[in-house]
C-alpha cells in the first residue's frame, strides 16, 4: 500500500519517545504512547501502527518513508520495519520482547531506519514499491491472514465506506491494483452495484447528490 500527497513519518529519527504531534517517526517504532491526531485529518490515531502488523501472519509490517521538509538532504528515503507478537516468546527457558525492529541499531538497541540507498533499491525492487522521492509512506505486510479480509473487493468496499466524503469532494483517490476510486465512482450506480446491495447503492448516490448540489434543501420522497 502507497500513499503519497501525506507527510511521512516525520520528527525526530533520534527519539525514543513521542515528543510532539508531528513525531510520527517514534511513535512509528515506540508502540503503547498515543499520537495526538488533528481532528481534520484523516484516519485515526494510531490505528495504522497497530492494525498493519495484525494484518499479518507473523504480526510484520515494513514502511518506506519518504519525509516532508528533506527534499534538499541527502537522506531523503527512510526504511523501518517492526514486528509486534501478542505475548513475549519464550525460547529454550528465555523470555525475549514481544516487539523486534528491522534497522540500524545504536549503542542503545534503539533502531535507527535504514537509509542505505542500495539496500532500499533492493527492498523496492523486490515488493514491487513505485515511490520514487515523493512525500508520504510505502508499507509491505507479508504474509497477509487470510481470514483478515484484506482482499481486492474487500479493499474497495472498506475504502468506500470509511472515505465516502473526502473522495466525493475529489480530496482523496484510491488505486485498488487496476481499479481507481474516485468522485466518478461515487456517482456511477453500475459501479457502486458491483459491491453493495441496491440499499447502500441508493443511500451512496443520493448522498453524493446532495454533496455535490449548491442547494442546501433535502427532498424528501411523499408517503401515502
């Protein structure tokens, strides 16, 4: 999955704590400390962080970064990956933590995220990424669950559901493999038909309508 037209995962790449709303990179890493989202922006706090890697079998999410403000620097593609277990493992009579990090590690064990340009290629290279030095976060999560819903269709119906709004006002477009989900889609009955009954179809269309009208009056259909 790529987003682009968002801001990365900003602050400070040295921190081991969430300092700021804007620190997403160590909050990225640090699991357990909430984010502060603004209520203007999209998704939810956190819910990224912890939602990819249960999306996997074995709880592994990777994320290529590329970070809003770095353009003139010569670091300007950041590669972290994080695995989250449910419980601490147990190995041979040893307890390990329940989180292990994909990185540079420092002197103490905090991650740093790879920048190496060669070995970002390769990873890029190797799950078909498209980012080239453009805002916003690439993520890979192996070894998907298959009873996580996370299919094709399942994908257009989540995205049309829970971004109805942003992408009737043509703020957001969807790239689901060929498929591109967008203001046009939300008014395309044929479309809509294909994944929801002709009740949600119904309720869609007509809330695109009224979105799109400069009348603020709603018509209300006479009984009997």
């Amino acid at each position: 999955a790529e987003e682009y037209g968002t801001t990365g995962l900003t602050g400070d790449l040295n921190a081991d704590v969430q300092s700021s709303k804007s620190d997403h990179a160590s909050y990225w890493f640090q699991s357990g400390k909430l984010s502060e989202k603004d209520k203007k922006d999209l998704g939810g706090a956190g819910q990224g962080e912890i939602t990819y890697p249960m999306s996997s079998d074995d709880k592994v999410c990777f994320v290529l970064s590329v970070r809003e403000g770095e353009k003139n620097l010569k670091e300007k593609k950041y590669l972290y990956g994080k695995c989250n277990l449910h419980k601490p493992p147990i190995i041979k009579k040893q307890r390990y933590t329940h989180t292990a990090f994909y990185g540079v590690p420092r002197k103490d064990n905090f991650p740093y995220p790879i920048v190496d340009k060669i070995e970002i290629e390769a990873f890029s290279k190797a799950f078909g990424l498209k980012r080239k030095n453009i805002n916003g976060n690439s993520y890979v999560i192996p070894k998907i669950r298959e009873n996580s819903g996370i299919t094709e269709r399942g994908i257009i119906i989540s995205v049309i559901e829970e971004y109805f709004f942003p992408i009737i006002k043509n703020s957001l477009k969807v790239h689901v493999n060929n498929i591109i989900i967008n203001e046009m889609n939300m008014i395309d009955e044929a479309f809509l038909n294909q994944y929801f009954d002709k009740e949600k179809t119904d309720f869609f269309l007509f809330s695109a309508e009224r979105l799109t009208s400069n009348s603020n009056a709603i018509n209300l259909p006479k009984t009997c």
